[in-house]
C-alpha cells in the first residue's frame, strides 16, 4: 500500500512551519540501523531505500518510499533505535520533524494516526507473506 495520501494539504503546510526543509543527495544516507530515533523525515520528492544488513552483509531491501511517505515514524513512535538504513535513490527534498513534534502531530491528527496504522498494517502483513514464502521453501530457498 503506496502512502502517497499520508498527509493532506493542510497537514503539509503544518508540518512546512513546524519542520525544517532538508535536502539528501542522491546516495546519501538519512540514517543507520542503530542510530537514534530522534527524527521523522517527510519526503517532498525523490525515493529512499529503507534496507537492513545480515551478520554475513547482505543487504535485504524492505520498502522503497516515494514523495508523500513517511521515514522513521516507527523509532518515533516506540522510542527505540532506528531498525534499519534510509538510503536516498534520488536527490530527495523533505520535511524534517523532531519525534516529540511528530508524536504531538499524530495526536492532534487522528485521520493521520488511522493512516499511519493502516500502513503499518499493510507492511506487517507484507513481511508475514515473505517469511511464510521463505519458510515453506525447500532447503535452497530457506
């Protein structure tokens, strides 16, 4: 479920006075697994890639987010490091909030907060059919 309807209007011109604009070069790493979840970044334009890496160093891509997302609502939401690496694709052009901003703003914004889950939800059922899948191979493909 893409989240392009995240936010309305009227929640980007809220978020425009109370975030700081930012700009992340093509490639450029918006933060790590394991850093701080201080921060939830909005994306104006551009993609970012949202990857963690296995003790052997492969990297598993688990979403791509695309203008109208969200990144790093979850460190926000629970107060816990980042979980995984945001990687921008592109020149990405976004709205950087601090975490007890971005909470407040849910609270205020329940629309917003049903959204939120709902997303949340659609990625959670995403990773449950892909552990399943990965689960139920043979033995080359688990």
């Amino acid at each position: 479920m893409g989240a392009a309807g995240v936010l309305t209007d009227e929640e980007w011109r809220t978020l425009e006075t109370h975030a700081h604009p930012r700009r992340f070069r093509h490639r450029q790493v918006l933060f790590r697994e394991g850093d701080p979840g201080d921060a939830v970044i909005a994306i104006r334009s551009g993609r970012v890639k949202v990857s963690v890496h296995t003790p052997g160093g492969r990297e598993i891509l688990l979403a791509v987010k695309e203008p109208g997302e969200l990144v790093g609502e979850l460190s926000a939401i629970d107060g816990r490091p980042r979980s995984a690496t945001a990687t921008a694709l592109d020149a990405v052009d976004a709205l950087v909030m601090p975490a007890p901003f971005f909470l407040e703003f849910i609270e205020t914004h329940p629309r917003l907060a049903v959204r939120l889950l709902q997303v949340l939800v659609a990625q959670i059922r995403a990773s449950d059919v892909r552990s399943a899948e990965r689960d139920t191979g043979d033995i080359t493909c688990r």
